[in-house]
C-alpha cells in the first residue's frame, strides 16, 4: 500500500520519486528494457480517490493504479515511447493566412463561437476541422457541438467539440496554454483529469490536442481516429 501522495509547496525529488512509485515499479517488473524512457513522457496527474493517475505527455492517454499499486486500467498508446517523427524531423507549416480553409470550417466558427472563444481556439478549431474531421465527413459539420459532454456546459481553459450523430462517442478536447504554463491551479488541471476519466467510464473516447499536435502531429491524430471510429482505440487492461 503506497502513502497518499499530497501535492507540495516545492516539488522535489524525494517527493517526485514517491509520486512515480507505482508506475516504475509496475514498469521495471513488466517492461526494465524501456522502463525509463516510458515514464519520461508521463505526467503525474494527482492521488484522488484511492487512485494515482499518470498521462502520456503525447498520446494523452492516462495510466491508473489503485493505493495498492495495482493496475486499473492502461490503454496501448499510454506505454508509446517510439515516435518516428521525434527523429526524423517536422515539416514546415505555412503560416495560418496562407492555408486554404474550406468556406464549412469558418461558417461553423462564426456560428458557434463566441468572440473570445474564436480569439482562443479559432486557428486550433480550423486545422482540426479542415484536415481531420472535414476529410472523414465530407466538410458537413451540421452535427458539431461544443460543450463537456456530460452536460453540454463550456468549461474554462479548453473547449470540447464533437459529433451528436457519430455513434461511437468521440470527443475533441482543446486545451489553452494556461493548462500548460501556470495560469491555471493544479486543481483545474485534477478536474480536468477527473472529467476526461468520467467521460471514458461512460464510454467516450477522448482525443486531447494542443496546437502542437495539431500543427505537427497530423498523421498520428488521423490514424487515432480512424481506430476510434473502428472501434479499435483504447483497449483497456487491468480492468473489471
């Protein structure tokens, strides 16, 4: 049984070695070749709820333990630690104004964007429309909504869009940067958490995108949903 891990005034690294204690030990009994390079791309989340969480700082997937340190649940892509693209290079993006959108993507922003939600997640909304969802759909986007799922509310610091006729429930997830740089308290970020887990126990599969991935990462995301909409992403491990 592992200690209640509390958030401190000063992270050091007694307590960051006490915070990773589940996942490198379940990694160095199940995988020591790799163990050190898999927890490098993990964040630790929180110790909420008898649970300790862990995301993968790229895939976005989320790694569960029980207080015992039992495994709960831990999709494939959780454990990535090979990226081809990391070695090989990214290409060279053309600047925002310069990119054909198609004339559905800005239509759908002006209708269901207030101002300073465009201001924050236009340029994000436009690639994610115009280069992954458009293509699937046919650029018909009469069925996009945003909202946290569960109960169509906006949240702060992220905007949830996704189709209401696509019956396998997926969902997009924007973050601003205030979840990444600071502006926002760890405990926005632990709600944050707590939401994304909510909606995959109620059978939701989340895609999470900061301008990054979207920029650079285009042919990963667009690989991860055609598995979701497959009903391939996801498989759980570890779970009841």
């Amino acid at each position: 049984m592992y200690k209640k891990i509390v958030t401190p005034r000063k992270v050091t690294q007694e307590w960051l070695d006490r915070a990773f204690a589940p996942l490198r030990h379940h990694l160095e009994k199940n995988d020591p070749d790799h163990a050190e390079c898999i927890i490098g791309y993990h964040m630790f989340i929180g110790n909420e709820d008898e649970r300790f969480h862990y995301k993968h700082s790229i895939t976005r997937s989320y790694i569960v333990f029980d207080q015992a340190g039992e495994l709960v649940s831990c999709p494939e892509d959780a454990l990535e630690h090979q990226f081809d693209w990391l070695s090989e290079g990214r290409e060279v993006r053309r600047k925002m104004e310069d990119r054909f959108i198609h004339p559905n993507v800005n239509e759908w922003i002006d209708k269901n964007l207030d101002n300073k939600a465009a201001e924050t997640y236009g340029d994000e909304i436009r690639i994610l429309l115009q280069e992954l969802w458009g293509p699937i759909v046919n650029f018909d986007f009469s069925d996009i909504q945003t909202g946290y799922p569960l109960n169509k509310k906006n949240l702060p610091y992220s905007l949830y869009i996704y189709p209401t006729s696509e019956p396998s429930r997926i969902a997009f997830q924007i973050f601003s940067d205030a979840i990444w740089d600071g502006r926002c308290s760890a405990k926005v970020r632990r709600d944050y958490t707590l939401r994304e887990l909510n909606l995959c126990f109620e059978g939701w599969k989340v895609l999470t995108f900061v301008r990054d991935n979207l920029e650079f990462d285009m042919s990963i995301m667009t690989q991860r949903v055609i598995k979701m909409l497959n009903g391939q992403s996801f498989p759980w491990v570890g779970s009841d």
